[in-house]
C-alpha cells in the first residue's frame, strides 16, 4: 500500500498542476493580458493577479511598462537644402491592448516579442514621417540650435495623433543627435565661419558708427563749455578790469569810491519802474535780489553784472596821492617798455616819459 501511495501521489499533483494551468493563468505587474477564444478576443485583464480562463482560451501579454525605440540615424533635408544626420529616439507606452493586439495580429500572431517587432515597425515608420515632416520646414541652425525643444514638441504633437490609432501613447520624442554629414563638414563649417565674420564686421561697423556720433556729441558739448568757460572769464575780467579802473581813477583824484555790481536783468527792470513815492518800502539791492533768487530755487547768471564807479560826495583831490599813482603807472609803463634784450627807444630827452628820472637826477 505504501508502495503505491508515494507514485500516486506525484501524478496527483502532476494532474492538479496541469488542472490549473489549464483553468488559471497569471498577470505580472509589468504585464496586461488579453483572452482569446478560438483566436477572437473576448476579455482584459488589464490588472495583475491570478485570473481564471477556459480550457478553449488563451492568453497573449503585452508589456504596459514605457517602453523605448531607438530609430537609426536618417539623413533629412533642411528647408534650405542641407543635409543633416538626425539620430532620435521615442519613448511610448500601450494604452490600449486590444486595438494594438488587433492592429498588428495579421503579421505577428500572438507572440509578445512579434507584436512589438511589428509595433515598433510601425512607430518607426511614423517617426520617420513626422522628422521630415517637421524638419524639412526649418533651418539647420534652428534644428542644432536655435529651436531644437520647440521641433520636438512639434514631432511629439504630430505621432501622438498618429499613433494613437493603434492603441499607443507618445511619452516623448528626443532628438540625441543632428549634425553634418562626414563629407560636408568642412563646407558647412567654412560656410558658418563667413557667416559670423559677415555678422561681427557689422556689428563692428555699428559700434564705429555709434563711437563716432558719441565723438561727435561729446565735441560739440565740449566746444560749448568752452565757449561758455570763455564768455564767463571775459565778463569777470571785464568786471575786475570796470573795478580796477573805478580804483584807479579814485587814486588819480585822491578821493574816496563806491564800487556798486548789478545784475544787467535787475539794471533794466529798474530803468523800466517809475521811482518809489515818499514813504513806500525801499526797493531791494541788486545783491539782495541775486540771494533772494537763489535761495527760492531760480538761477541768474552771477557774470552777467554792471560794475558802477562812484565817486562819493565831501572828498577833497589830495596832491601827493596823486602823484604817487602817477609815480606808479610811470613804473608799470618802464618794466614793459625796458625790458632785458635789444629794445630801443626814440624819445626827446625832455619826454614826459622820463620826467621821473630827470627828477631823480636832480634830487640827486
């Protein structure tokens, strides 16, 4: 009896294998499932697990991971007519099984591993229409450089729509590589090269023209100070010279002066005023007036001035004070007359211009 029950035993279990495989099938996590019933779908089993099927069913699996299709490198045609090698890949996922198991069951039966060579078969050919599509409408340096993100979300938008006919999603599409063909490098380059040296002589021209205009400007602005500078320095040495001279006459005569300054506006405005009536307030000075102006904010020319010379009332012309200044002009005139070097001079030797040396010799 023991004898018998160890065999027994392993062709029961043996029988309660095969039992199950027959009524019971599994789901990975990685995986979705479809049932087929004399080779027509009839069920998803979209979720991981145990599932139970028929003995008459099968089962085929699809891979719901992300999945990825590397395409090789193509050569496409800029819209300018360069030739660029485009290596690009895509990301996609099954979202649909049963349109997917349906759409390329005629070529690949029920096997996992044909399905997706006949998918991905299918994903490339698309691929390859939406490169040339999207790149053959822009310029080598907007697919190398300028707008390479915003052309693969325009070959992204462009398979999404495609693909989606047979059960697949578009993660995204990544451009790893476009670059001249080995043979044309060299032209390519050469081609870019006169490029940047066309574009860094204009900016070059810009700049000079711009140094030039600011030459120009900072010329005319300097020209104006100057002129300006120049104006104010003969107003006040005219002013000094009005002064020096008021001084002088009131050296000549021996008699006290007054020197007054006016503003040339505050002059003129009071020619125009009738005079004060008795017993109004006393106009103010031009002084007072310039000091009122800049402590409200308003700006007067300080050069444009009148110097008055006058000669103040009770003074008495004192001989020797007189004699001196004119003792001193005589000196003055003899430094710049006698100077050191070859200087002659045709004179009567009474002149005027010798008085005091005639008086010092006497004196002596």
């Amino acid at each position: 009896m023991n004898r018998l029950f160890g065999p027994g035993l392993v062709i029961g279990a043996i029988a309660v294998v095969l039992i199950l495989n027959v009524f019971l099938f599994t789901v990975g996590e990685r995986e979705q499932a479809i049932v087929l019933r004399f080779g027509d779908p009839v069920r998803i089993a979209p979720d991981a697990g145990l599932k139970a099927k028929l003995p008459i069913e099968n089962v085929v699996k699809l891979d719901k991971r992300n999945l990825e299709y590397d395409h090789s490198a193509q050569e496409i045609f800029t819209v300018n007519q360069e030739r660029l090698v485009v290596d690009a890949f895509v990301r996609y996922q099954i979202i649909e099984p049963l349109r997917y198991y349906e759409s390329f069951r005629a070529g690949a039966g029920d096997s996992q591993r044909a399905l997706r060579g006949e998918g991905e078969k299918r994903l490339a050919a698309v691929l390859e229409s939406a490169l040339r599509a999207v790149l053959g409408e822009a310029t080598d340096i907007e697919i190398i450089r300028d707008r390479r993100a915003q052309l693969m979300q325009a070959i992204n938008a462009l398979m999404a729509e495609e693909v989606r006919k047979f059960g697949v999603r578009i993660i995204d599409v990544k451009i790893r590589r476009a670059d001249f063909p080995t043979e044309n490098e060299d032209d390519v380059y050469q081609r870019m090269r006169s490029e940047r040296q066309q574009i860094a002589q204009r900016i070059r021209a810009e700049g000079d023209e711009q140094k030039r205009r600011i030459e120009a400007q900072a010329d005319r602005r300097e020209t104006e100070i100057l002129a300006d500078a120049n104006r104010r320095a003969l107003e006040i040495k005219g002013r000094a010279d009005a002064a020096r001279n008021c001084i002088f006459a009131g050296a000549y005569d021996g008699v006290p002066v007054r020197i007054t300054e006016e503003t040339i506006d505050a002059a003129v405005a009071g020619d125009d005023e009738t005079p004060a009536a008795e017993g109004e307030d006393e106009q103010p000075t031009a002084a007072e007036a310039a000091a009122g102006a800049l402590s409200t904010g308003v700006q007067t020319e300080a050069n444009a001035a009148i110097i008055g010379c006058e000669f103040l009332p009770g003074g008495q012309r004192d001989p020797q004070r007189a004699e001196f200044f004119a003792f001193y002009r005589s000196l003055d005139a003899y430094q710049v007359a006698l100077k050191q070097g070859e200087t002659t001079i045709l004179l009567s030797p009474d002149s005027e211009f010798f008085r005091y040396f005639r008086d010092f010799e006497a004196r002596n």
